[in-house]
C-alpha cells in the first residue's frame, strides 16, 4: 500500500473504514465498453488471437489507446467465460 492510501486510511471513521471494505473495490475494466464485440468477434472467428482483435478494435476506434497485455488478458478471460478457442 502507497503512504498516500494508509494515512488516508487513519483519517477515516471505523464505519467509513469498514464500508469501503466491505464495498466492491474494481476499478471498471478498461475493455468492457468493448465486450459485445469482442464476444461476437470470438464466436465468429474462435482461433482469432488477442493480436488481431486488438488491431480491430484500434481499426474501428482509432483514439482508442490500450496496450496489447491489457487486450490479451481480458480476451484469455473472456474465452474462459464465453468461447473455447478451437
């Protein structure tokens, strides 16, 4: 934990401390915009790699700005949940 994170931690009340806790703590994934896509991209084409579905996205939003780690985790997810690669 960041200093930053622990003092504002010991600023807190028990009962703010204990709701934050106790709340959900993601951070909205940057990909999940582009979920419905991904998905239909994977059902249609399941041997596509997490390469070409990161240059497609890049295609169709160009000021999209997301790195090829990011795209190739939340693609091995979303095969988990969704599609067998074939």
């Amino acid at each position: 934990m960041s200093r930053s994170t622990i003092y504002k931690y010991l600023q807190m009340t028990f009962e703010e401390t204990k709701k934050l806790l106790e709340g959900p703590h993601r951070k909205p994934r940057k990909l999940a915009s582009y979920r419905d896509w991904i998905i239909a991209w994977l059902e249609e084409y399941p041997h596509l790699s997490a390469a070409k579905i990161r240059d497609w996205l890049l295609k169709r939003y160009p000021d999209l700005v997301i790195g090829e780690s990011t795209v190739r985790t939340y693609v091995k997810e979303m095969r988990e949940i969704h599609i067998t690669k074939l």
